[in-house]
C-alpha cells in the first residue's frame, strides 16, 4: 500500500509541474547599446541629460528598463527596443 501512495504521490507531482511556461517577447539584445551609441554621438548634450537624471532620480536604472522594455515611444526619444 505504501509502495502504491509514493506512486501516486510521485506521479501527481510529475503531473503537477508538467505545464508549459509563458514569457514575453523578448527584447532586441542590442537595442540599448544601438541607441545609446546614436544618442552619444549627438554631442555633450546627452551626457548632461543623463548626469541630470541620474543625479535627480538617485539613479538611471528605471529608465534603462523602461527603454528596454520598450515602453519609451519614439515621439520622445528614438528607440529601437520597441520595434
């Protein structure tokens, strides 16, 4: 009877995790570095924006996500992670 129950156990558990995994679309791996380059070779300007918002926010890692995540349109600033 012991041996049946690990059995059952066993086979529920296998069952149990058997789903498939949903992700979203991943983002373009070299969008950031793409855009960031263009945005650099537009002049000092920039580097101030970004000193600016880094030392006003207390960091620029929000909107590093934002931009990969796409959710920068580019009506703002051109972004190639939402394509």
């Amino acid at each position: 009877m012991r041996k049946i129950m690990i059995a059952v156990m066993a086979t529920a558990s296998i069952l149990a995790g058997a789903t498939t995994a949903s992700a979203a679309t991943p983002a373009n791996q070299a969008c950031l570095g793409h855009d960031f380059s263009g945005y650099a070779k537009g002049g000092s300007a920039f580097g101030g924006f970004i000193s600016t918002v880094a030392s006003s926010t207390g960091g620029f890692g929000n909107e590093v996500q934002a931009h990969l995540a796409g959710r920068v349109p580019d009506t703002v600033i051109p972004n190639t992670c939402n394509d």
